[in-house]
C-alpha cells in the first residue's frame, strides 16, 4: 500500500474538525483544513494514477473526495454566503464579497468537471489524461488562493465585528443547515 495514499485517508482525515460550532469561525478555518487535506490527496491520486493506474486505493481516494466535496464543500461555501458576504457587502466590501462569490459558482463548476472524470476511477477504471489531471491543479491551486483571500480578507474583519449572540446564532444556524443536508 502506498504510505502516501493511506495516510491521506487515515481516520483522523475524517474526523469532525476540533472546533465546534459553538466557534465558527474556528470552525471555517478548520473545514479549510480538511478542504486542503482533501485537495492534496486529489493531486497525490493524480500522480497515482500515473504510476499505478485505478487501483483499490485510487477508487478509495476518489470516492473519498467526492464525498468530501459532494457534501461538506457545498455545506461549507452556504455557511459564507448566508454569514460572511452579506456582512462584507453591508459594510463596504461588495468587490470582496462579489469576488468570493464568483470563486464559489466557478469552483462549484470546476467540481463537476473534477467529479466526472474521478467517478470512472471510483468504479476501477481511469479515463483521464494530462488535461484532467490539469484541470485538478487548476482547481486546488483556485480553491488555495480563495481561502487565502477569505482567511486574510474576509474573516478577520467579519469575525471581530460579531458580537457573541451573533457568533452563537451563527454556529447553530450553520449546525442545523449540516443536520438538514444528511
């Protein structure tokens, strides 16, 4: 087994992150954590597949990434459009806030691209080439410099501007949109 792929997909990769929602900003923070994990184990499976073709661990890691990103990526760009747009375009930071906004409907549309060509590799076949495996960098290299632009950007300002009934209504309004999206 390949020490690379399995440490990727270890039990700690999926466990909830060590915030809670009672924190959520520490909680944005973390699932950027995982969405990074996520995103290096989508380039580890490229080269993967390179070497070893759609093996038992490349489908592993592709579904892996899949769920992650079917699931907890959607939950996770709502949770910065219902919490942390509309307080930037309220307070003058609409450019920002348009441009966080873009990044997250031109990654929505990137997944899909990504997700079509890794659902062949979760069924044991690879049909990709040089151009999918591009379009895998393009997509980790986009989402690292949008959570760069939102941890330096959006979130110091959004989350020092919360008061504690804010911050509180917002960890259980993004738990319950987490309950209502299993």
């Amino acid at each position: 087994m390949n020490d690379r792929m399995h440490d990727a997909r270890s039990g700690a990769l999926h466990a909830a992150p060590a915030a809670g929602f009672e924190q959520p900003f520490e909680m944005l923070h973390a699932c950027h954590e995982r969405v990074q994990r996520m995103l290096a184990l989508l380039l580890r499976l490229g080269e993967h597949l390179q070497r070893h073709g759609a093996d038992a661990q490349a489908a592993d890691a592709a579904r892996s990434v899949m769920r992650y990103f079917d699931v907890a990526g959607p939950a996770h760009h709502a949770d910065e459009e219902l919490h942390v747009l509309p307080w930037l375009r309220a307070h003058g930071r609409q450019a920002l806030a348009q441009r966080l906004h873009a990044d997250h409907e031109a990654m929505a549309e990137q997944w899909r691209a990504v997700r079509a060509a890794l659902e062949p590799v979760a069924a044991g076949r690879w049909t990709g080439d040089a151009a999918t495996l591009a379009g895998w960098h393009a997509f980790a290299q986009g989402y690292a410099e949008h959570i760069a632009v939102e941890e330096t950007q959006a979130y110091p300002p959004v989350a020092a501007a919360l008061d504690a009934s804010t911050l509180d209504a917002m960890g259980r309004e993004m738990a319950a949109h987490r309950r209502h999206a299993t």
